[in-house]
C-alpha cells in the first residue's frame, strides 16, 4: 500500500530534503504510518512527537484535505493512494 506524505520546508532536512515521501508498506492508520516514516527517518520523529511518544500539539495532519482531529485522529484509516499532509501551526501576532 503505497501512501505520499508531504513535507513541509521546516521539515525537509530530516527527509533528506524531500517535499514528498512514498511510503509502500503495510499500514493502515495514520499511527502506523508515522512510525514507519520515523523508522526511515529517525531525526524526523523528535520534531512530529514530544517525549510523551504524542504528537506534538502544534502539528496538524490531514488525510487527503481532511483534518484528522475531526475524524479518528492518530487511528485514522489509510487506504493505497491517500495522501498525508502535515502542516506545521503557524502563531504570530
């Protein structure tokens, strides 16, 4: 089941500087996928989770336009072919 994640700038440099990544496992939550996206890039998993192993409260994930927080959350359904989004909160004033 191949998935695409994309990345955002602030995040690239831990993706070895890819906008996009393909993830073609065995996965079927949005959980499943960003532990298997850390196991392939290990630097990335300080920046998406805190020490809690939750993540972080400023990252937003969206499945093909949807915003997970109104669905399952981290147990999310994935299907071949979904797209993965995350979107860095952005504060300012």
């Amino acid at each position: 089941m191949a998935v695409k994640v994309h990345i955002p700038t602030p995040l690239r440099a831990y993706v070895q500087g890819n906008d996009e990544v393909v993830i073609d496992s065995n996965m079927n939550t949005v959980d499943e996928l960003f532990n298997e996206l850390s196991t392939r890039f290990p630097e990335l998993q300080a920046h998406l989770y805190d020490q809690n192993k939750q993540l972080r409260k400023y990252i937003n994930i969206y499945v093909n336009d949807e915003d997970i927080r109104f669905s399952d959350h981290e147990k999310t359904a994935l299907k071949s072919g979904d797209e993965v989004s995350i979107v860095p909160s952005i504060a300012g004033g």
